[in-house]
C-alpha cells in the first residue's frame, strides 16, 4: 500500500446523487460500458456462474453478454435480475438455485448490504485459492508465484476504523458505514474486520450524543455537528487514538463530552477535533485540535516506534504487514553494504526497516508532512543511516544516474494505480541489482514488471500475502534481479 500522508481520504459512498439508491438484499453487478439512458426494462433469468473477476464477483453469460454479478460462486445456478436500460445492462443476484460447496452463510449481518467485504459468502479456503489464482493469473509471464502467507485469525485486523453519524427516521442517533455506492447509513453494532475495541467506543459515542444536545450533521440541511468518528489503535503499544470530524470549529459542552467519553474508556490515550465543513467526500478538514493528550500514538513493527497521526498512514493490517516486509527485506538480500533506495517512503515504515540491515537507505517522497514523520521516526528509533528526501523518486534517480552514482536495490511501493513509465524508466536508467516491488494491486504490478522485463530486469520470485480478508485485495512482492547480475549469480 501507499505509505504517503494522507490529506483526508474519501468515504466510501458516492456524491449525493446516489444517496437516494435503494439498499439491496444482495451487491450490484453490471456490464461495463453504455450510460443508463431511456427507459428501463428488467427481467429475471437463469444463469450459471462460469468464473469470478478479480474483484470477487460471478461471470455469467445473458443473451450474448458477459456479466458480473455480486455474491455468486464458479458452479452455481442462480436467478438473477436483469435490467437494461439503453446501453448499460446490470445484474443482481436473486436468489441462489444451486449453491457451491464453497458458500458460506457470511457471519456479518449487514454483508449484503455494506460492501466493505466481498468474499465472506465464500469459507476460507475458497478465498485463498481466489487470491492464489488471481495472483497465479496475472503472474503467469513471470514465472510461479509462491503460496499466498494467510492470516490466522482473519477478522478484527483494522487498526483503523471509520464511522458515520445520523439520525433515523424516528430521529434516534445512529451509526454505521455507508451502504454501497451510497451515502445511506446502515447502522452497526459490530463490523467483523474493525478492532473490537474501535466499535466499543463508537458505540459509547452514539450513546453521549443521544442523550445530549449534540446532533450528527445532515448533510442534506447542512445543519448538525458531528460528521464521521475515526478511531486509531496501536495494535502493539495499545494506546488508542479518536478523532472527532465535525462542520464546526465551535464544540458546545466540549468539557463533558471529553470527560464522559474518558471515563467510559480511559484507555484512550488521545482525542482530536478535526473540522471539516466543505461539501466534500472527503473526511478529514485540514483544521485540527487536540482535545486530549499529545495527538499522536505510536506503535511497533519490527522492533521500531512509528509515530501516527490522524492523517498519516500507517498499514491496516500490522499482522500481515510483518509478512509483507519482513518478505521484502528477505528479497533485497541486503548484507549490510547495500545503498537502498526506499521510493514512495511515505512516513519511513519500509526505509527504517530497511536500514537495520543496509549500508545506507534513501527515502524519496512527495508529501513533504510524511518526510517530515519519517525524519522523526528516524530520530525516534535513534537510525543513523537513513536520510529523507522531499520530492520526485524518479526524477530523483534519475539525478543520481547523471551523477554517476549507483544504488544497490530499489524498493517500490506505489498506490493502486501502479507506477507510471517515466518513474519505471528511472529505475532502468539507475540500473540497480535488485528491484523489490511491493504492491497493493496485482494488475497493476504485473503491467509495470512487464516493463521492467523488457528493459533488462528478470523475476526471480513473486510473493503473495493476504493483507484484508474477507475482501477481495491482494498483496504481493516481486524480486526483480538486472539480467547481467543473474548471469554472475
């Protein structure tokens, strides 16, 4: 994943015009391609599921058309609603004729209706073999990817939670995630993936509003305070962080709602205020304050301290994300001599990790408050041999190339998009041994290894980790290895 500083990620619902959207007893599916224009016709047909996408969903085949359709599994018979209008066909299942072996009852009650998972209708061995084979797929050209590193326990993993309030028609205060592709709130108890201690406070917060002249914002009016609560947890350190998203700087009875919500949980460690009143799908303002505590908590990965704030990222899953680096680093191959260069080092997880085995470790990064997080976790965990860089990685490279200077390994962890072809072109220009790409998206690896390949690398080992279960996303590493290097090998 993408270690840059967060400016306030989006929310997961879609702008207002959707909010309106009807909830669904199961996900949406559809053809891509055509607008949904004139009049719309809907049908139901039988259909059998021949495959899945690589985003979890059935393939099946209606009049001459290839559609997707949420929630159904490779073998089943289902009847599905079809409904066409113009050009833009769309499916949803129905009901399930002929079940898999695979099917599961999900053991979340809002599954079909949140869309935050898309694979609890499948038990846990189907999962894995949907990722194992979707990495497989995409790997194909490189070579045989390893078996994918599962997790033990694959539920209450988020170390990040976010949650938003309202108010129901009975105007009871309520609070949940958006239902999908919407901005309606289905109200929860308890989301299975979220740090059970996250939901008790969330539920703690509900009830003080409840009983207090505070109101959740409506962002139909405009009027209301409270927008989303997002609650931080150091899985290793334990110190828990909440922070309050709010339309206005002005907290009314701001004393007594710190006060009830501290002895309710005094294992919160910190409490901020983050105001955000744009009409925005963006969750976080940029307008913060420090109601309790010192506004950041830390927590441990590899024996080291990171420092986390409210916009800063950190990865979701700690559990997972030990596999994930502790892979890379195994791949990198360092001996103590190395000159590694970390690109897209966000707030410094996998330089500083890195560094406890390399000669020297250069982090490169846009966000100039992520490279600021990173020096201080450099101070931190007392690390001499790192140094941070505000700016572009590969113009970066590409400088040091011109210099005649050489690194040793490059390690790549760009966002879902992938990397683009002048950021490639300055690895190959820089000409390093090792290339280690770790990815959050493994369509878009496999595009930019298809380019490294090309341009004088050869894979030597792909490993795939199952980084959020009960989802469809997948994790992996590659270890790229400059082809006149593997011939001296």
């Amino acid at each position: 994943m993408n270690k840059r500083k967060n400016k306030g990620y989006r929310d997961s619902g879609k702008k207002r015009q959707d909010k309106k959207d009807k909830k669904q007893n199961f996900s949406r599916g559809s053809q891509k391609g055509g607008k949904p224009i004139g009049k719309r016709k809907t049908v139901t047909a039988k259909v059998t599921c021949s495959g899945l996408t690589n985003d979890g969903k059935g393939i099946v085949q209606w009049e001459g058309k290839q559609l997707e359709v949420a929630n159904l599994l490779p073998g089943e018979t289902a009847e599905v609603t079809v409904s066409q209008r113009g050009g833009f066909v769309n499916a949803e299942l129905k009901q399930v004729v002929t079940p898999s072996k695979d099917r599961v009852t999900p053991p979340c009650e809002y599954y079909y209706q949140c869309g935050g998972c898309q694979l609890q209708h499948m038990n846990e061995e189907k999962q894995m073999r949907f990722k194992q084979e979707t990495v497989d797929a995409l790997m194909k050209p490189f070579g045989k990817p390893e078996a994918i590193m599962t997790m033990d326990h694959p539920y209450d993993y988020r170390n990040k939670s976010h949650t938003t309030f309202g108010l129901n028609q009975n105007r009871q205060v309520i609070g949940g995630l958006y239902a999908q592709h919407t901005h309606q709130i289905i109200p929860m108890e308890r989301c299975l993936i979220h740090d059970p201690k996250a939901d008790e406070i969330v539920h703690t917060i509900r009830g003080i509003l409840q009983n207090s002249k505070m109101q959740p914002y409506n962002e139909d009016t405009g009027q209301g305070f409270l927008r989303h609560v997002l609650v931080k947890v150091g899985k290793v350190s334990g110190e828990i962080m909440v922070v309050l998203v709010v339309a206005s700087p002005v907290f009314k009875g701001k004393n007594n709602f710190v006060k009830a919500l501290r002895k309710a949980h005094p294992e919160i460690t910190t409490l901020l205020m983050n105001v955000n009143n744009r009409d925005t799908s963006m969750v976080l303002g940029d307008q913060e304050k420090v109601l309790f505590g010192k506004g950041t908590i830390t927590d441990t990965l590899f024996g080291l301290k990171f420092e986390i704030s409210a916009k800063s990222f950190y990865q979701i899953n700690p559990v997972q994300t030990e596999k994930l680096y502790g892979k890379a680093i195994e791949m990198a191959e360092l001996t103590g001599k190395e000159t590694v260069i970390d690109a897209y080092c966000g707030i410094g997880t996998i330089s500083l990790i890195a560094s406890q085995k390399a000669g020297k470790v250069i982090g490169v990064e846009l966000n100039k408050d992520a490279v600021r997080d990173a020096i201080r976790n450099s101070k931190r965990n007392g690390i001499k041999n790192a140094r941070f860089y505000q700016g572009d990685a590969g113009e970066f490279m590409v400088q040091m190339a011109a210099r005649g200077e050489k690194a040793d390994v490059v390690i790549m962890d760009p966002p879902r998009s992938g990397s683009d072809e002048a950021f490639l072109s300055s690895v190959v220009k820089l000409k390093p041994k090792r290339v280690i790409y770790v990815s959050c998206n493994p369509e878009t690896q496999a595009r930019d290894m298809k380019y490294l390949t090309k341009n004088g690398y050869k894979v030597e080992g792909i490993q795939p980790v199952d980084m959020f279960p009960q989802t469809h996303h997948v994790e992996a590493v590659a270890k790229l290895v400059l082809k006149e290097e593997a011939g001296n090998r």
